[in-house]
C-alpha cells in the first residue's frame, strides 16, 4: 500500500499586508463636493430657474417703470431705478438659492450617502467647509449672471424713456455684485440651516420661515421692539444693502446691512459644525 506523504517545505502562503491609508486632503474633498453638486438634478433645475426668473422679472419691471415715467428723469432718479430693476430679482431668487442650500446637506442625509463621506473624511468638519465653499463660489456666479443679465436686458426698456446708467456706476456696480454676494451667503445660511436639521423639508421650512414669515410677522406687531428688530432680520438687511426695502424705519447703513447678513451666515455654520461633530451620521 503506497503511503502520501505531504512536504512541509512548501512555501508558507501569506496574506497581503494592507497599506496604511492616506489622508484625505482639503484639495480632494473639494473635487468631491464640486462634483456633487453638479450631479444634482437640483441644482441645475435651481440654478436655471434662478436665471430665468431673473431675466423675466427684469424685462417685466423695466417695461412696467418705462410706461409709467412721464417727463424727464433727473439723474439721481435714473440711477435709482436702473439700481431697482437690476436687483430687483433678487428678493425672488433667494428663495431658490436658500432651497438649493438646504438641499445640498440634507439630501445626503437623506439618502445616507453623507456616512460613506464621513468615512472618507472622518473629522467631518472639512466636508462642511468645502460645501461652502463650492456651494458660494457657483451661487455668486450664477448670480452674477443674472444680476448682470437682468440690467442688460433691463436697459433697452428704460432706455426709450431717457432713462439710463452705466454698469461701472458705483451705486449700479453694488446692486449687480451685492446681488449676487446676497445669493451666496442666502445658499451658505441655509446650508448651516440643513447641516442642524437634516431634513430636507424640515430645513426648507425653516428657512423660507426665516425669510418671509417672520418679516411678515413683526410688521404686523404694534410694538417698538417688533419693529427695532427688522432691519436685523437676514433677509431685509440683505435686500435693504441693495436699495430694495430702504424705506423701512430704522434702516442700517449698507456695510451695517453687510454685517449683519454675516451674522446670521456665521452663526448657522457655527451651530451646523457643532451638530455635524457630536451627532453620529
């Protein structure tokens, strides 16, 4: 009977040793959210309509002001309303911009897509910082677009009443770049908004209820402190910088307004950086 011997000399199988992962850097977490952000549906839809809405209001509001004007406009005049008509369409947009905000944060929580960025990136805080960062970039751009459009598209209107002013104007120039600046910082503040709620619905409620309701709210309150506290209100010191609510009483200076916009945008990262680092995904 022939015996099966086994040679003991046989090379040990070893496993791979497993490389040490590297850090992810700021660099490719921004790649990472940039790219997020365009696969969006959302923000393209958002985006798109923000531009049109922009151009459509802007040719509305300049037909309207040209019918309307009867003799000669002085020149302060005509600067005024060049300013009115090329900002105008901000107080519309931003409530596509503070949407698209929330929507940027929440919806990875939503899908629970935001634990595989987490586990890229485990200090979490550089994933809220690149958010902003790409999400202010593309909304001040776009904004720019259609802060710029609708003055282009607004001043062949205005035009045939005698009625202009140049774009390197300054007081026209802080209209179409505050616009734009008021975009971003609306989409950023309700990014901060989305981080604490994490809730798509949720954040865009209050969000909206932040910029239309409570303004609504304190004007239709008989008392000192209610109207003492609009002009510190987000959205109308940032409309109010713009020359759109400038007959509210007590209204600030525009680097005041500019403050305070900044205010509110600061404190709702603050508190989304706070809940994103101590609530688990």
């Amino acid at each position: 009977m022939t015996t099966l011997t086994v040679a003991h000399d046989a090379p040990e199988l070893r496993m791979p040793r497993a490389l040490p992962a590297s850090p992810v850097r700021f660099g490719g977490v921004l790649r990472s959210e940039t790219i997020k952000l365009r696969s969006l549906r959302s923000t393209v839809w958002s985006y798109a309509v923000l531009i049109l809405v922009s151009f459509g209001l802007a040719a509305l509001m300049a037909s309207t002001i040209a019918s309307t004007i009867d003799g000669a406009v002085p020149a302060e005049g005509q600067t005024a309303i060049v300013m009115q008509v090329s900002s105008f369409p901000v107080a519309l947009g931003q409530l596509v911009a503070a949407v698209l905000g929330v929507l940027f944060i929440a919806g990875e929580y939503g899908t629970g897509m935001i634990r595989s960025t987490f586990a890229a990136v485990p200090r979490r805080l550089p994933v809220l910082w690149a958010k902003t960062l790409v999400l202010f970039v593309a909304t001040f751009l776009v904004g720019l677009v259609s802060t710029v459009g609708a003055y282009l598209i607004g001043i062949p209107f205005l035009a045939g009443s005698d009625v202009s002013a140049p774009l390197t104007d300054p007081d026209v120039l802080r209209a179409v770049m505050g616009g734009a600046l008021y975009l971003a910082l609306i989409a950023v503040f309700a990014l901060g908004v989305g981080t604490v709620l994490r809730n798509s619905a949720g954040g865009i409620a209050v969000v909206l209820g932040i910029i239309l309701i409570v303004p609504t709210v304190l004007q239709l309150i008989p008392a000192d402190w209610a109207t003492n506290m609009i002009p510190y209100l987000i959205s109308d010191a940032g409309l109010g910088g713009l020359g759109i609510q400038s007959d509210i009483p007590g209204s600030l200076e525009p680097w005041q307004q500019l403050l305070v916009v900044l205010g509110w945008v600061a404190a709702s990262l603050t508190a989304g950086a706070i809940m994103m680092k101590r609530r688990d995904a």
